[in-house]
C-alpha cells in the first residue's frame, strides 16, 4: 500500500467539521494517514476536545453547496481546491470530499486533469445487489451528455475498477437500455452497443434494462451520466421510502409492532446493507490522481468508510490501469498490436 | 360512462387466455361490458369450462413478444389490430392488451392516429408514492429520443390526466433532472425547462430528481422514454429485490420468522400497494382513441384492475381533453386568444 496520506476536506459537507475530524479518528485507529484540510483553529479545537490528534492542513475558505462547481478556478484557498492540490504535489495519495461534487469534480479536473487518451473522465457509484455484492454504475452524474465514445471508455474504466476492486477476472460490462436487443434504445445506446461490441479486452454482456441495476446479472452498468444520476438518486430514494412504508406497517397495530421488534435486528441488517455509508465515498475515474466523492449527508461512519474505500483504491493504482486499458484499445482500433 | 364495450386482447401476454378469460369474468361480475378478441374455439371452451359467458370477437392470429412491432401492418388478424380496429369502427370504447407493447402502440397509432396538434403519443404509468397515491409518470417508453416539444405536451397530457383521474385542480408538474436549478441536466432538460416555464395553464413545478419519483412532491413527472422507461424498471424491479431480502431475512432465524410471522399482513398491504397489477393497464396518451398496455405477466387480477382504470379513463374522454389542451397551447404561442 501506498505511504501517501489521504486528504480529507474536513469542511465540505453538511456535518463538517465535527463529522471529519470523528470520522478520520475512527480511520486513523484502523492504521490509515490522514490529513485533515481546513479551518485550523476549529479543527485543532475539535481535536483537542477529542482528545485527539491528526496532522492539519490549514484551508481558510470552504466551496458551499449553492456556490457554482466554477469557484474552483479563484479561490484557491477552499478545502478541496487545497486537499486536490496536496494530491497533485504528490503530498497525499488521494483527496476525498463529501461537499459539492461538481466543485470536487472540477478541482480534480483543473489541478490532476485527466488520463492520457480518457475523453471524459466519469463518477462510479457502487449499487448494492440482490447477489450481496456491488454493481458498479457509471457515469453516475458528471456527464449529462455523452458520447457513444465516451460510453466505450466508461465501459474500460469500470472494468479496471472491476477487476481491481471486486476482484473479478472477467467483468460482464452492461449497457443501459430499454429492451436487451442491440436496436433497443435511444440514438446514444445504438452507436454505444455497436462500439462496445467490438470492444476487445471487455466482456459485453449486451443491452440491461432498469430492473437489472439491482439484480446483479452484470457487475458494470455503463450509462450516460443523465441517465445514471436519475437511477442512482431513484435507487436511493426508492430505498428510503420503501423502508419507510416496511416502518410504518411495523407500527400499525400491536401484532405488527411485536412482530417488527422480533426481526429488527434483521431487518436492521438489510437496511444496513443498502445503506451509502457503509462505501462511503465514491471514485471519480479517468483522472489522473485519486479523487473521491462522498455524499454531502456523510457522517463519521461513511468519513470513515469512504477513507477505506479510498485507500484501497490507491493501492491499486487506477489511474495507471486505466490509461493501459485505453491506450490498448485506441491501439486495436488502429490496428497496431 | 360511455356504452361501448371494452375490447380485451385475450391472446397477447404470459398468462392468456386463461388471464383474460378470468379477469374478464371478474369485470363483467362488476358490471363491465367486455369483448374477448382472440381464438374463438378457444375462447369458446375457457368460457364453459368458467361457466361464464362473454362475447367474442374472432382473431385467428396473435403477435408474439418476440415479433417486430411493424407486423401490425401485414398481420389484420392479430387480436391486438381486431381490438383496437373495433375501438377505429366505434364498436368499443378502449381497447387493451397485456401483450406485445410496442405492437399495441403501432396499432395505436396506425388505426387511431394521434389526437390533432400532438407530435408524439406517450405512455403513462402511475407509481405508487410515499404519500399513499401516484405519480403519473410520463412518458414511460414510447419515444426514446424526444425533442424539447414533445415533453411540453408530455406535460400538457400529464396535466389532463391527473386533473381527471386523480382529481387535482392544478396538477404540478416536474421535468425530470439531475439538480433542482433550470440550468442543470442535458441539453433536453435545459430547453424543455425554459418551454415548459412559459407554458401557460399547468403548475411547473421546476426540475425534480429520480428520488422524487416516488416522494409524492408532485403530480406528474416528464421526462423522455428513454429515461422514463429506465425509472420503471428500476422502481419496478428494485421494489422486488428489496421485498425480497425483507422477507429473507425474515426467515434468518427463528425470532426473526416468528416476528415475520406476526408482522406478516401489515407487511402484506405494503406489498399489495406496491403491486403493478392494482392498476392493471395504463393509458397511451395523444392517440384518438383509448388505448390501454398492461404487463406481458399480467394474471387474472391485473386483468380485471386493467378493464377497471380502462373503464375510468373513457369514462373521463381524454383524447378529447388532450386535443383542447394542445389546441389552447398552440394558439397561446401563436398569441391568438
């Protein structure tokens, strides 16, 4: 594993600072380095009211969730304009933030800028499935308009993060469509099945459909990042609100509320499952350095989890992968070896 | 409510006719008039084997799953074209088929033709909400690329659904996206939000996200069959994977099975009102005729909820209202009165 540490924006995000500093602790007890960007004074405070102690980068200005993802350009002193910074001098291995993604986003492109040969670097999101793994979904947002070229790199990039991260040999990569024919679908999918299809080196599984997101049948989702954004915030909610009904039942007369207490615990676990802080924070691929995205809801525990998910994907150097992967695939479509 | 019968594709769908018989029966007991269109000899002996009695309308031919939609044109006999040719000739006032959709929409739309000034039909689909009532979702898969115009009628078709069905004064409508501010989503979405908030007579809300499908925070999304068709089976099929780990891990151990046991019909009536089949069949909308598509796996009971919401709907006129909604839009655009 990398000696780098992680640079944490311990300001971006709606529980910041206290969540940071009580996240990276909880981090920094199961062995990882990380370095706190922000406020000095409030975070050396929160430290020693915790009686703890972590290095400190001081960022004096912090990109709100209102202010436009472009602020990055001028004030150079915000949390993630200085964290993404540290990961460009090469002082830190990885930047995570959980405050505004397009200001992360933008950070990352401005300062690491992209991997040789990526058109449009793009935001992999992992969806918890009904086989008790992950689906890696991507783009989850960063491109509203696509390509059917930048579809094909998605599909390369997701299974870099396949093969690294879920540890598969083969990754089955699908494209989201609204019929599993390769003629179903819309301009963007039609093109994009044709080019994935003569994609070597990936295994196409073909066209998935909506309901196949959660089921499994593929471990890579390639999508637009119009369309993936809708799903995953529709994935979210969709969970959120049939645990709420589950809830609600188990309160609706004394035989359910007996019953929900009996299997709370287990219903707990499923909750806990599909719950996005148990990743924490997310990649953003195609760039070169290790840029991650947590969700602006974050609290210590997804801090925390999103500090593993990032040092594991820094030891497994994605970048550079990456720009193998597309470099051979520019390379085939040339017909050079 | 109108006289005229409701013809029933008794041939197209998983489960037919068997379905179709029995659904129709239950219907009927309702006091629905219904036309079963199909294989008369087998129509015929379902009928007495049910010791029930309906009318049937011959259709020697039925259009496969697997068929190309355009087959409606050289196949005349097909149950879905002799369903919806009686709705053209005026001897029933809807037609619906649980079969082959994107046949039942080319026959819509070859036989019916579209309600005057409207570019694109839709299909609508009602998603249950957190809120105990739907979401009319729209359009849900007919048109996988849209211009910005054809979501303003999506919208205008919305509007004149949810005021007659779900009995709203002024619906809101939201444009689906991927961020609250007009100035977020795709090239689509950011000229559909500019038309759609100079559309005079609907409540545009603004741009909702894929959570808000099913919050229940307004009437009527729109979006384009690509994305709407996507959200569906997503919500469709998330709803089971999620259903389904709450009730494995009601059976993890035995307190959990023993409150799984109690929580059982409290649990139940969650399920139910998450079921497609309480609706039955949904509405495409813009054609000049009533049409309506139910899911391929369809049993007797989405039968019976299909001729049901069919029934409401002619009783409703939509076509009609859809033609004064498109007409006033026009001409307020063109500045007449």
């Amino acid at each position: 594993m990398t000696d780098e540490p992680i640079a944490l924006d311990a300001m971006g995000g709606d529980h910041m600072p206290e969540a940071a500093v009580d996240g990276a602790l909880r981090a920094a007890a199961e062995g990882a380095r990380v370095v706190l960007v922000g406020d000095e004074a409030r975070l050396r405070a929160l430290l020693r009211e915790r009686g703890g102690e972590l290095p400190i980068e001081h960022a004096p200005d912090v990109i709100g969730m209102d202010d436009p993802a472009t602020d990055v350009r001028r004030r150079k002193e915000a949390s993630v304009v200085v964290a993404t910074r540290m990961v460009k001098a090469g002082r830190a291995g990885a930047c995570v933030s959980m405050g505004h993604s397009g200001a992360t986003m933008a950070a990352a492109l401005l300062l690491l800028g992209r991997v040789r040969g990526v058109e449009r670097p793009a935001i992999l999101t992992n969806i918890p499935n009904a086989r008790g793994a992950f689906t890696a979904l991507i783009d989850a947002g960063a491109n509203a308009d696509c390509r059917p070229s930048f579809l094909q790199q998605f599909a390369l990039m997701g299974d870099a993060y396949a093969r690294a991260i879920y540890g598969r040999e083969a990754p089955s990569i699908g494209l989201m469509s609204i019929g599993e024919e390769p003629e179903k679908g819309n301009e963007l999918t039609r093109e994009a099945h044709a080019l994935l299809a003569r994609t070597p080196g990936i295994a196409f599984h073909g066209n998935v459909e909506g309901r196949d997101l959660l089921r499994g049948n593929v471990d890579v989702v390639v999508t637009d990042g119009f369309t993936g954004n809708v799903m995953l915030k529709l994935a979210e909610g969709e969970a959120k609100v049939l645990f709420g009904m589950v809830r609600e039942a188990l309160r609706s007369d004394l035989r359910s509320k007996l019953g929900g207490l009996l299997a709370k615990p287990a219903l707990k676990r499923v909750a806990l499952r599909l719950d996005p802080a148990e990743v924490g924070a997310e990649p953003l691929l195609g760039v070169a350095g290790n840029a991650f995205i947590g969700h602006g809801s974050s609290d210590a525990r997804a801090v925390a989890s999103g500090i593993r998910t990032a040092r594991r994907l820094v030891a497994a150097d994605l970048p550079a992968r990456i720009a193998e992967a597309v470099k051979a695939t520019a390379a085939a479509a040339d017909g050079r070896p």
